[in-house]
C-alpha cells in the first residue's frame, strides 16, 4: 500500500483537494450571487435604493375578499354569481360598467336623443341570443304583424309583447258587420251622387240644351221664310211652323206640331195639339181654339212663369205671312190632366160662351210636378200682315 502525501492525508488536506477541484467557470460574476435574493453587504451599501413606485390595483382585485380567503377574519362578502371561464372578463367588464353607471347627459335644444338598443350584460353566449333576438344583418324581414308587435305601443307608452300585438292587429280588423255597413254606405253614396248628377242635369243641363235646340230650330225657321219656301199645307209632327211671344216674361219660342215628349217639349219648344193628339185650330182658322203645350220646368221651361200673367196681357203668334196678337183674358190654376175640355172649340172655364178665335197655354203644376194642369186662356185681337212690321206689343 502506498502511503500518503503529508497533503493528501487528514481533513485539511481532504478539503484543500476540493477546493481546488472548484470549476471558475462557475463562480458568480463579481459582486454577484446565482440567487437573486442574495445581495453583498458591501453592494447593499454601494447601491441606493431606487423610490419605490406605487402599483394600481387591479379593478378587480379585492382586498377584503384576499384577506378572508387567506387570513380569515374579515368579513365575509356577497357572494358572486357562478363564472365560467370563457366570459370571466366580458361578465368582469359588464359588471363594472353596471356597478359604475355613466350619469346620463340632460336633455337640451341640440342634444340627439340617445340609442334605443339595449346594454347586453353576460357572456358570449347572451350576446349571441341578444343578436338573434334583435335581429342581424342576415335575419329576413319580419312580417307585418311581427312588425305591428315590435312597434305597438299601450296607452301607457310601453311596447307590447308580439301576442299582444297580434291580439290587438286581430282586434282592429273590421268585422263582417263593419264591412257590409261600409258597403251600404257606399252604395247610397253612389246613389246620392248619381242622383245629385241627376237633378243637375235635370235643372241646369236640360235647359241649356233645350235653349240651344229651340234657338236653331227658330233661327231655321226664319231663314226659311226669309228665302220663300211655300207654305205647306199641313206640318209634320216636330217640325216649326210659327214663334210665340210672351213680352211680359221675355218668352220667344219656336211652335212645333205635335206634342210629342222627345220629339217636341224636351227640345224647349211649345207643342200644338194636332190630330194625333187633340186635334185644335190653326191661328188662321176662322173660329177654333189654338191649344198650346210647354215644359213648366225643366228642358227650357217656357211657361215656368204663366201664372203671372194678368187679364189683358198680350200674347203673339208669329208665322210666314201674319202676326196673330191675343190678349190674355182668364186663367185655370188647376185641373185634373183628363180635362180635355179646356181646349175645346169653346174651352169649358174659360168664360167664353160663343165660337170665337182662341189661345189656350197648358203646362203642369204645382211646379216641379205633372199631377194637375194650369190653364190659360186668351182672345184674339189683331191680325197683322209680316209686310207691315212688327204690332206694337212687340215693338214697345
């Protein structure tokens, strides 16, 4: 066995042998330990501490809560409500803005009214059905009763739900009593206008037609015996054959044969009873009574005013050769239509008791009606020649 060196042998020897065997690769930088939480006396005093800055506490940090969870003793807080993990900061954020509500700017002239959208609280997963609740981008557009229901407001002001909506969209809808007196009304009020358009023609209309039918038919006649046409025998139903001549009512109507409704009166002339009626004397009989007929009211209206006429009025009748004048003598304010004897030779009523030369107006009343006759009467007075000029009736 080989003996140890004097420097190898005993516990100082061993020790030195280790030291030695120390790597200076591993030894700290100077003035430097591997731990961090080792510091030199002397770098302790070299270096001087630097201020030491206050941290801000997490807003969702709580002391209280820290303090019980780990030293126990303080009181106890209210507890939470469960978070998961995936929305901890979205519920973290909500909470703060709802736990610190923004104050609300007051209403002034230029202030925009704020957003109606509502404030989503929760997770993710309430946000998604807030969406699709609200409606998205891709969401079809909804129905007009869903809408109502979305829109639809109570007497206080507050939205109803989309069953009360439709409640309410059921109820306005008109029933079937509703919608059949609608259709009443309007058929009288179709009714009423057609009838409006009636009585406008009836009054207005039909006299200016008439008025311009009777003023050609006159006009024709005078150019007629202005150019010489002979004098015919006998008329034919509608066609002129002389002018009546109310002066006190401003009356000049051409007088057509016949009394026929559409052919004769409806166009504003007077008719004269003929044969195929009751056959009545011309103007230039010797005796007989010449019967004439007219509208009161209505398509020209020529004797609307004969009963103003006063005893001694005159009336004239005008034809190719002669002017005939009568002088209004009596009148009959009413009379069933059946007396035909008021255009008699010698008309019944009329005061007149022998063969003479007559003129008989007839036309309906009361006005506005046909139920009865008004009658008047006149005696011939003069018998005129056309070559001699107008008789004075007409010319004062």
């Amino acid at each position: 066995m080989t003996a140890l060196r004097p420097e190898q042998g005993g516990a100082g020897g061993f020790e030195e042998a280790v030291r030695r065997l120390d790597d200076p690769l591993n030894d700290p930088l100077p003035g430097q330990h591997p731990s961090p939480w080792f510091r030199a006396e002397g770098a302790q005093q070299e270096a001087e501490p630097e201020p030491e800055r206050p941290q801000p506490e997490p807003e969702w940090y709580d002391p209280e809560g820290y303090a019980q969870d780990w030293y126990g003793g303080a009181p106890a807080a209210p507890q939470q409500p469960a978070r998961d993990d995936e929305t901890v900061a979205l519920r973290t954020a909500d909470t703060r803005r709802i736990a610190e509500p923004e104050p609300e700017p007051e209403p002034g002239p230029e202030s925009e009214p704020a957003s109606e959208t509502p404030v989503v609280t929760g997770g993710r997963a309430a946000r998604r059905k807030a969406a699709k609740k609200g409606g998205g981008g891709r969401r079809r557009a909804s129905d007009p009763q869903e809408t109502a229901a979305r829109s639809a407001q109570d007497d206080d002001g507050k939205p109803l739900s989309r069953v009360e909506a439709r409640r309410a969209a059921r109820a306005a809808k008109p029933t079937a009593g509703v919608i059949a007196s609608r259709a009443i009304g309007e058929v009288f009020i179709s009714i009423g206008v057609l009838m409006l358009l009636f009585v406008t023609y009836q009054l207005w209309w039909s006299n200016v037609r008439a008025h311009n039918l009777a003023g050609s038919a006159r006009h024709h006649l005078e150019d007629d015996w202005a150019n010489g046409k002979g004098k015919p025998d006998s008329f034919e139903p509608g066609q002129g054959f002389a002018i009546l001549y109310i002066p006190k009512l401003d009356v000049v109507v051409p007088i057509a044969e016949g009394i026929s409704k559409t052919k004769v009166l409806d166009k504003g002339m007077v008719g004269h009873y003929d044969k195929d009626s009751i056959p009545t004397a011309m103007p230039d009989a010797k005796t007989g009574n010449f019967a004439l007929a007219g509208h009161r009211n209505t398509h020209g209206e020529p004797f609307r005013y004969i009963n103003r006429l006063q005893p001694g009025d005159p009336i004239v009748v005008e034809t190719q050769d002669k002017y005939y004048v009568y002088k209004m003598s009596s009148i009959l304010p009413q009379t069933p239509p059946s007396n035909t004897a008021v255009i008699n030779p010698v008309p019944a009523g009329s005061g007149f008791t022998k063969a003479g030369r007559y003129i008989t107006l007839t036309t309906c009343t009361p006005e506005f009606t046909s139920t009865y006759r008004m009658i008047v009467w006149g005696k011939m007075v003069e018998e005129r020649p056309r070559s001699k000029g107008k008789p004075d009736a007409l010319v004062g």
